[in-house]
C-alpha cells in the first residue's frame, strides 16, 4: 500500500501529526438535481440546511462549480473518470457505460482503499471498483425503492431487494451499516452515498409532508421569460406552466379521476407512484396529508383544464401556474429537509465514531436544477442554474483543510478523481482531464509540490457539451465555453444557433449577445478558445464545426 501523506508535518501544529499515521478516508455525498439555489450555505432564502451548512462551515464551498453535461448519467460518467462525456462514451442517458474502462475507484483500490457505492447508481452496467454496492434501480423510488447489490464483493453475483421505508434514509442507513458493520477497519475508505432525492417527482418523506404547508414562494424575475433571441429555448418542454403535470408532478391523483395527465401512460405511472407503491400506513399518512389539497384545488381549478373563452381566464391561468409553482416548491424543499437531516446522521456517526477527523467529505449534485426560473423545473442547458452545481469539500484540518471558506476557481465535476486521487496519495493518470483541487481546499501552509497542480485552475475556462435530443425535455444538443466572465454557446442539430452572455452584465442568460454591435472581437476569441478546449480534450465535434 502506497498512503502518501498529504501533508508536510513541519508545518503543521504537533497535534496533527497523527494524521499521517491515517491515511484520509473519503465520503463523497451527491444528490439528483439538488440546485445551490436551496443550500442555506449558498445563500439560499427559500430554506434552511443546517448539515450541509456545518459542511461548509468545516470546508471549502465553491462559488463556481460547473458541470461538464448537465444531466445524471454523463454527469456520474464524467465524475468516475474524470474526462469529458465523448471521453468516457456515456454522452445520454440512453447510453451504457463501459465498466471495463479506468475509474478513480478502481485506481484507489488499487492503492490498498476499500471502496463502497450505495445509493443511484444510474449508469445502466453494473458497478465495477467497488467491494460492495448496493445500488437503487434504474432511477430509484422514494418508497419502499428496490435495490441490486452485490454479494460477497465487486465479482460476484448480484441480487434484487426491495427494501421498506423511504429513499434517503434506507441509503443512509446502508452507508451507516456499511461503515459499522461490513467494512474492514484496518482499511481506509471512500465512501458514496448517492441518493436519489430531489428528483422528479419530488417526493417528501411522510414525516417532513406537513412542512412549509403555510409558506409562499415568490416567483422568480424570469418566470415568465419569453426566450426572445434564443430558439432552443423557445423549442424546449420543461415549462412548469405547460409542461409540470398535475397527476404526476403534483400528487393531483384524485379518487374519482377528474383530473387528467397530458397522457395516460404518464396518469397511469402517476397513480400508482402514489397508491400501488405504498403499504396502507404509508398511504394513510399521504392521502391525509394530500387529499384535502386534492380537494381545495378542485374547488379554485375544477379538473385543471381551464377554459380558454371564459373572460376570467388569464386571471385564473395566472393563479393556477402560481398553485403549480408552490406545490412544487413546498415537496422539493420538504424532500430537501430528508436529505439535509439525513447528511446530519452522517456527520454525526463520523464525529461519534473518531472518523470525523480522517475523512474528506464531499457534498454536491449531479447538476443544478432550475426552480421556476425561465419558468423551467429540469436542467440540461448551459444556463447559469443547470450547469452550475453545488459543491462543499471538507478537509479535516489535520490534513491541512481549509474551514469555513469559499473559493472562487472555475472547478467542474471532471475534477474529482484526480482530487480525490490526489488527497489519498494516488498517482493521477495522465488521460485524466480534470485538475486537482486539493490545492484549493489545502492550506497554504503546505508546500505546492506537494498540493495540487494549482497553476492549471489559473485562468482556465471550462468546456461544456450536452447531447440528449429530442428526449425528454426537447432540449436542443449544445456545446460551449463558459470563461469568468462569459458564456459562449453553439446549439446544434434542429437549432442551429449561437448564444453569447456577458453573465456580469446578464447572469440570468436572457440576453443573448451573439452578432449584436460591437461583440465581433470578444466572439472571435472566444470561439478561439472554445476550439482550444475542443482539441485540449480532443471532442471529435470540432471536426464538423467548420461545416456548421
Ligand atoms: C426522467 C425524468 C425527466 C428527467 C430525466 C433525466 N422524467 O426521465 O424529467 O429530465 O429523468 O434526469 S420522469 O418522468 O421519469 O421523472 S436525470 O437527472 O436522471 O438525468
Ligand atoms: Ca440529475
């Protein structure tokens, strides 16, 4: 076993010396679609995550985390192996990915890590690199949510489980157990706890349904955006207006079927999402809590569809896109709640359990998520809210971590395995396209030889590249570069349309600059930027730009 230090001891208080008899244990937490937008620490006013929040307290927020695709599987593949989507093959979420490929917890168990993932796994093939997982099926489900997991380590064989209870705390309760109960304590560890909450369609654990029942969001300056100037906008099906659905979206799963999906297939999922799944207890306490809301909205909307020709319609269509937008927000902030407490039962056995002071524990999302603005739920474009995710790393301060501080460097998800790689004194191969950021969340006390490759975060501009088209959101394909300051974007395929952003001037990218007067230099160096990134990270795309 190779366990570099990560530290130099001569510049580090003598208490702290026993960090390099123990080697640094990971904990890498990662929520679906969990937007910074409802993280008190990212300066959230929608709601409170105290847990998350004692993360940042005790490590390093980053103020500008991006992702490399915006959407979950790219965004797992991307994080596994630390390259671009063209790089590691899965570039949509109809893809499989290639498990025989190199990833950073295969290379960590190589450096003598035990490595476990539990939780949303996404990725279509089984797991590879791990000792143990145990994984939700497909996207998971919030209730009594089936599980694949190993059996007796990464070669054997798999078994189905359904397990009783709710999403969030059964994968807590799994990690916890995997780190009481199956791990080897001789070992160091990395850890994922992947759960699948807050995803569509947002469902709130039967202890958290009656919070937020009497607050009012306001909706957001761009809620009624007209996507003046951006076609691939005006193209998209991810309006909460139009696209949100009432049955399935919104628990609207009346008794006597009044109200209707756009679909049946969906009316039919929704229903039993919220009826065949649940055990009787647990459907009790869901229709207690959503039948009186089913009944009140019957009585302002009837069934939902409202009549174009009545004088009062756009008066009434007004109220019903603010109904939506509340019932969104309430289930998503109250699915928020589970998982914040459900981080604090992490924190809480590290700190019981003398592992708080040996682990690096990581905190972020699969991407970021729109909450009504653009009028949007989902993610997928390279807008601000759906390319930017969350992102806490805390480095226990035997190890030289920074608390309680932001940094501002342009990081993407590409970048932790060859951070997690780093912190844990595993050499970082070559093809790998991220960078390092154990120097960003690494006092400065340490020596940079020893901290990461500091100079490649310098100035650097990130690469952006989304492909899922027409499915399901009608989100055209796009690539782009994304600078301190500026936002350059080429949508490709039905759309054929560049998009320009000065995100100082226009951080809500409702502005689209391309071709207007005087942006002809900026453009020019930019799209010579953008071709750098393309060849830096070798995404045959560039090959057909010329042609477009
Ligand atoms: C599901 C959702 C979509 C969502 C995709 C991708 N529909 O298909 O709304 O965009 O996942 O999300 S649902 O009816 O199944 O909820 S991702 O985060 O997993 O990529
Ligand atoms: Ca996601």
């Amino acid at each position: 076993m190779n366990h570099r230090t990560v530290v130099n001891l001569a510049l580090l208080p003598a208490a702290c010396a026993w960090a390099q008899e123990r080697p640094l244990n990971i904990i890498y937490i990662m929520c679906d679609d969990h937007s910074y937008q409802t993280i008190s620490a990212y300066g959230s006013t929608l709601n409170h995550t105290p847990n998350i929040d004692r993360l940042a307290q005790r490590g390093v927020r980053f103020t500008n985390s991006f992702v490399a695709n915006s959407l979950s599987g790219p965004s797992r593949a991307c994080m596994l192996t630390g390259k671009h989507s063209h790089a590691n093959g899965f570039t949509d979420n109809t893809k499989r990915f290639d498990g025989s490929q190199q990833t950073f917890p295969k290379l960590l168990r190589q450096n003598g890590y035990q490595t476990a993932m539990i939780g949303k796994w996404h990725l279509v093939s089984l797991p590879t690199g791990f000792d143990y997982w145990d994984i939700l099926t497909g996207q998971g489900d919030y209730y009594n949510p089936t599980f694949i997991r190993s059996v007796d380590g990464e070669d054997s064989h798999a078994e189905r489980l359904q397990r009783h209870g709710y999403s969030t705390t059964i994968v807590t309760d799994l990690a916890l157990n995997w780190l009481s109960n199956q791990r080897d304590p001789q070992k160091p560890f990395c850890l994922f706890i992947h759960h699948k909450a807050p995803h569509r369609t947002w469902m709130p654990d039967l202890q958290d349904l009656e919070l937020f029942s009497d607050s009012t969001y306001e909706l957001p300056a761009t809620f009624y955006d007209d996507y003046s100037g951006r076609r691939a906008a005006q193209e998209q099906r991810m309006t909460i207006a139009r696209d949100m659905d009432l049955v399935y979206d919104l628990k609207m799963a009346d008794r006597d079927s009044t109200i209707h999906s756009f679909d049946r297939t969906l009316e039919h999922w929704g229903r039993a999402m919220y009826t065949q799944r649940m055990d009787s207890a647990q459907q009790a306490a869901w229709d207690a809590h959503y039948q009186p809301i089913i009944a009140d909205f019957k009585a302002k909307f009837g069934n939902g569809q409202l009549d174009k020709n009545n004088p009062q319609f756009s008066i009434l269509n007004s109220q019903l896109n603010n109904w939506k937008y509340q019932q969104y927000m309430r289930d998503y902030l109250r699915v928020i709640h589970s998982v914040d407490r459900n981080v604090g039962r992490v924190i809480d056995y590290l700190e019981q359990n003398d592992l708080l002071e040996s682990t690096l524990i990581v905190y972020t999302s699969d991407q970021g998520f729109y909450m009504g603005e653009h009028g949007w739920f989902d993610k997928r474009f390279m807008y601000e809210e759906s390319f930017r995710t969350p992102l806490i790393m805390s480095l226990p301060a035997a190890y030289g971590g920074k608390q309680g501080v932001t940094s501002d460097a342009m990081v993407q998800n590409i970048d932790y395995a060859p951070t997690f790689l780093q912190a844990t004194g595993t050499a970082i191969p070559a093809d790998i396209q991220g960078v390092s950021l154990l120097g960003e969340i690494q006092s400065s006390r340490v020596p940079k030889s020893q901290s990461s490759r500091v100079g490649e975060l310098k100035n650097r501009d990130l690469y952006y590249h989304y492909y899922e088209y027409p499915d399901e959101h009608r989100v055209n394909r796009h690539f782009g570069i994304r600078t301190k300051r500026y936002s350059l974007m080429r949508f490709y395929g039905d759309v054929n349309q560049w998009e320009l952003y000065d995100l100082k001037r226009d951080p809500e990218n409702m502005h689209n600059l391309y071709g207007k007067p005087g942006t002809l230099n900026l453009t020019r160096k930019l799209k010579k930027k953008l071709l750098q990134l393309q060849e830096l990270y070798d995404d045959p795309i560039r090959d057909s730009l010329n042609a477009m």
